[in-house]
C-alpha cells in the first residue's frame, strides 16, 4: 500500500481495525441517482432506532416528563391532552411539540379535544368507555389534521430536495462507503454489504459487534468444474509468521487461519466443453459412451464426498457467523444443500459479491481476505449528477413526444431524433463515414448524441461508439475516437463503457490505438475508459504475425498427429493379419491369408473374441518372432 495513505493493510482488517481507523470514518450516504449527499437525520440515529421500535423512555425524576421534554409539576401532567398528543408524534416519528404550538393547534378546531373536564371524571365506570371514544375521536381529528399538514410539507421537501431519499445502500456496488481524514479525499473506504446485518447503522455494528467477533469463526465452500474446497476459516488471524515468498499468497493472506480445510476433484467435465455431464444429458439426450458415464459416476461420488464432508464439520457449521459459498450453475449449489446439513434459508449463508477462481486452498485465503479487509477505492465522481440530469430531461422529452403522438387523430409522427438514429446507425453499419461527417454536420449533432428511443438503446448502446463497439465495426471505432473525438468515458445504463461491449481482440486494439494516438491527456483511459495500454501500427501488425505463426504451427502438429496415427492404423492391421495367421496355425493357411485380403468386419471379429490375457500373449509371439526372422537375416 502507498505509504502516502499513513495507513497499513493489517490495520483494515474488519474485526481487528485499529481504534485510529475506526474513530476517523465516516458513512457516505447516496440518493437514488448514486450521487453523494448529505444525510441530515445521521445525528438522530439512537432517538429514530427507539422510536421505530415503539419505545419510551420514561425518567425516573417525577419532575421531568420525556415524552414532552419539559418539566412538570404533579402527575396530573400524564392525564392531559398536551402529554397524549406528544406521545402519538412520537410514535410517528414526528418532532416534539411545545404547550404554546399545541395550543395553536387546538385553537385551529372547532371544539376542545379534551374529555377530561371534572364532571367527566365523575361519571360512573359503565360510561367510561363512551367517554373515552369521544376522547380520542376528537384528539385523533387533531392529530390527523396536524399529519396532513405535515405530509403536505414532506412531500413538498421532496421535490424539492433528493436527499431525503438518501441511504448508504444507494451505492449501486456490493460495497458500502465510508471517509477517513487518514486517507486522500479522492480516495474512500470500502466495506462489503454482506458482512453486515439488516441494521440501519453499519458503522455502529463496525465498531461494536464485528470487533467483539475475533474469537467467533466462518465457513468457506467453493464448487466448480468438479473441484471443491472447503473451510472453517477462524477471525483470529495468525500472528508471528514469517513470509513465504515461494508461496503465491501475499503477508495477509498467509496469515489467514484455517481450522479446517478440504479440496476434492473428479472428473466431472469434459474438457473445453463446460458444463455437467448431467446437464449436458438434460439438454442433448443421455450419451452411452465410457466417457460419459465416467462422469455420471465421478457426478455421484463429488456429491457423496461433499455430503460426508458437512456432515463431519456439522458441529462446527452450527457455530459459524458467516457461511459464503460459490457454486457454478444450480445443479453444483443443491449439492451444497442436499443432506439438509445447510439450510437455504439460514442467514448467515451468503454469496461471494465478487468473481472468484478454481476453487483451491489459496483461493480461499484470497476470498476470505477480499471479504475481510477494507478497500480503498476511488471516490465516486460528482459530475455524473450532471449527465444524470440530462438524461432525465431526454427521457422526459421524448415521453411528452410520444404522449402527443398518441394523442393525435391517426397523425403519429416519429420524433426527429428516432429519425436521426436510424440514419446514423445505417451509415455506421456501412462504414460510410464521409457520409457520416456530413450528416452530423447538417444536422448540428454531435457525436456523443444519445440514440433513440432510450428505452431500446440506453441500456445496451446509447452512443455510437458503444454500438459500433458491440457489433465490432473496427475501422468505424478508431475514426469517431481519432477523428471525431467521441468520449470513450460515458456508460451505459449497466455502467459500462464503450470498451467493456469489444467483442474480439481487433475491436479491443482499436481502442489502445486510438489511446497512443490522442495520448494520456485526452481522458483517464485506465478507469474511465477501461481500454488497455496504448499500441502502435507496427506492435499490432507483429502481434497478427505472430498469430498466424501460432496457427500455422498448431496446423502442422495436427498434421503430424494425423500422419502419426494413420502409422498406426497400418501398424495395427499388420498385426490383426498375424493374429489370424496364428489362429488358422499352418503354413498352408498363412499363404491363403496372404493371397485373400480379410474383411475389416471379420478382423475386427477375430480380435474382440480375445481376451485381454490372450491379446497380451499373442503381443509377446508376435514380438518374438519378430526378433527370431531379424536374427536370422543378420545371420545370412
């Protein structure tokens, strides 16, 4: 890590964060479009957490009222309608209200909420309940009106104001967000959503629950291609180890304590072709060939030794926080779950929230690690709350467009801009850029105009760059980057670039070339753009050659191999014609099969009739008689 952050690697461990780290952070909170905001109800968090669980404090000082906050002089102060009234806010999650506003608000009706006068109070217990109708009848007219006004004004706020939509869930990434004054202010933490309950305050559970969970421990399955690893990983990292660098691990990941650990592999897949043998039955018909049923059988056996292995560790996975598991496909995760050892709807089980390898020993110390420590990523950028508005504005403009056409009397007419698309996407396809040029010109459009309808290309391609980029048209891509200056930097609304939708190989060198043309400044290529090094002419042109030599020479090990293996189809027909020699057993007959060419069929009869001991013996007095007639033609 940079040593510029004045932070260590070990120190963003999640449960053991050093208290420097944990007092400097800071939750970021996001509106609905993933732009960063302010959330002004932070400070309220323990107060909002009693209220929503319907819970009031009372205080034990007989002078002091805390549903109202005020003091007061005698007990009579619970009976009143100003101490009722406070309560039901309270209880809907609404501020406190003094006695000069309540009386305002009452004044506002017609009559008096109360039902308390003494004459009330005297009445007999039978009328109580009447009483008590009336009571709150009136003080919830009161209180109804007062929560019409105030929602007036919520949702007034709203409109006018995202950020009371704002959540730290809002990050659009299985990440959630903090600061730290520790580190750059380009920079932010990242903590994983996974490892945290459904609790409002992750920050809260960070520095309290997760850092008392030290001594606790987790589970750790990964299933794939037929390889399985398990493990019953401990929080408790391993301390005082030296660093192994003949290990292809780093110092944190070495120092991940595994109680338990297991890896199985069977064949289960057929090699460059994916997929079970199960499923592949399921979807082409059950194959009858040994292969196959090698794989059926390996299938079974990985199923058998992945039940056994969780009923062996059930008395540890009763004790786990967490259990991750990675399963490729729905047939490899219903092994996990078969043996009603692992329960689906059991909590703790969780998915991975990232891409993970082979499943391997090592690879579940990098997952385990990835899961565990904190990130420090790029902070999010700001100005996409501009690029957010625009596109709002677009949608809303070509809605109020297609609600006027619809609206006409059999006179629908299609907005300018779908006519602009179809005639920019046609001359694309066709790699007319001269025509392009022109047209854009003409038309006062610029490069990155958004294609219409959004509904059809937003999501996918909303530029040229990104459609040309996905129907791998080259040649087209280098011009609007070189020539035309298209931003390679805008997304999708998967939030993916022009570069992420390559296709192949040549589409993707399309973009590196136009990086070493338009050089470093023209945009951050490495995480914007995600395009790779720039290349030049000359490096791409030497990388084609030495494909084709690649290939040329792959053609000629097929070709040798082809050579090879007619060698030893003649071998074998030689040898098919000595065992029926040695079955007739005379001279006489040998000549006759020498001067009668067998039938394959009948060959192939005369060798399947052997058994494999008989084969090996007529193996041996071929090879023997062999050596006697070369013996004897050294002798002459």
């Amino acid at each position: 890590m940079d040593s510029t952050y004045h932070v260590k690697k070990d120190d963003l461990y999640i449960f053991h964060c050093s208290k420097e780290i944990l007092d400097s952070l800071e939750l970021m909170y996001f509106d609905e479009n993933d732009i960063e905001t302010i959330n002004n109800n932070a400070n309220s968090t323990d107060t909002n957490s009693n209220i929503k669980n319907n819970v009031i404090e009372f205080s034990k000082d007989a002078s002091f009222c805390n549903a109202c906050s005020t003091d007061i002089s005698n007990r009579e102060h619970y009976k009143t309608d100003f101490h009722r009234f406070n309560i039901k806010r309270r209880l809907h999650n609404l501020p406190l209200v003094n006695e000069e506003e309540f009386e305002s608000i009452v004044n506002n009706d017609t009559e008096s909420i109360s039902g308390s006068d003494s004459d009330v109070e005297d009445e007999d217990a039978q009328d109580g309940d009447r009483l008590y109708e009336i009571e709150k009848d009136g003080l919830t007219t009161a209180f109804e009106k007062n929560m019409k006004q105030a929602s007036l004004l919520t949702t007034a706020e709203k409109k006018n104001n995202n950020n009371k939509q704002a959540s730290f869930l809002n990050t659009k990434s299985p990440y959630i967000f903090m600061k730290s004054k520790l580190i750059p202010e380009n920079k932010i933490l990242g903590a994983y959503k996974v490892l945290f309950s459904d609790s409002d305050y992750p920050l809260k559970e960070l520095k309290g629950n997760l850092q008392l969970q030290e001594d606790e421990t987790s589970a750790i399955f990964m299933i794939g291609g037929g390889h399985f690893a398990g493990a019953i990983v401990s929080h408790k990292r391993l301390k005082n180890i030296t660093f192994n660098k003949k290990l292809d691990l780093s110092i944190s990941e070495q120092m991940v304590n595994l109680l338990h650990q297991k890896t199985f592999h069977r064949y289960t897949t057929r090699r460059k072709q994916g997929g079970t043998q199960s499923a592949n039955d399921n979807a082409k018909g059950k194959a009858n060939s040994a292969g196959s049923n090698l794989r059926r059988y390996n299938e079974r056996a990985l199923k058998e030794d992945i039940a056994n292995l969780l009923k062996e560790w059930s008395p540890f996975l009763k004790s786990c926080k967490y259990i991750f598991i990675r399963g490729n496909g729905q047939y490899n995760k219903k092994m996990l779950f078969d043996d009603n050892v692992l329960q689906q709807n059991d909590h703790r089980i969780k998915n991975f929230p990232f891409i993970t390898k082979r499943p391997t020993a090592s690879e579940l110390k990098r997952a385990w690690c990835k899961l565990t420590y904190l990130d420090i990523l790029n902070r999010p950028e700001k100005k996409r709350k501009k690029e957010t508005e625009k596109q709002s504005f677009a949608i809303n403009k070509v809605a109020k467009q297609q609600d006027l056409s619809k609206g006409g009397n059999n006179q629908v007419e299609t907005p300018v801009e779908i006519k602009h698309t179809k005639e920019l996407i046609q001359l694309v396809k066709k790699s007319k850029i001269p025509l392009l040029i022109s047209y854009l010109k003409k038309n006062n459009l610029g490069i990155d105009f958004a294609l219409q309808p959004l509904d059809q290309y937003r999501s996918t391609t909303p530029t040229l760059l990104h459609y040309a980029a996905a129907n791998g048209l080259k040649n087209v891509i280098y011009i609007l980057l070189n020539t035309l200056k298209a931003d390679p930097t805008i997304k999708n609304l998967h939030g993916k670039v022009a570069a992420d939708l390559a296709s192949n190989l040549e589409t993707q060198q399309m973009f590196q070339l136009a990086r070493n043309s338009l050089g470093e400044e023209h945009c951050n290529w490495d995480t914007d753009a995600h395009v790779g090094v720039p290349l030049t002419r000359e490096h791409i042109d030497k990388e084609k050659e030495e494909l084709k030599k690649q290939e040329e020479e792959h053609m000629n090990e097929q070709l040798a191999k082809i050579k090879l293996e007619q060698e030893n189809l003649k071998r074998e027909n030689y040898i098919k014609k000595g065992v029926v020699e040695q079955r007739l057993g005379s001279d006489k007959a040998s000549k006759k099969v020498n001067s009668i060419e067998l039938a394959p069929s009948n060959v192939q009869q005369t060798l399947n009739s052997l058994n494999p001991e008989q084969r090996m013996r007529l193996m041996r007095e071929q090879r023997a008689r062999a050596a006697e007639a070369r013996m004897r033609a050294n002798i002459k």
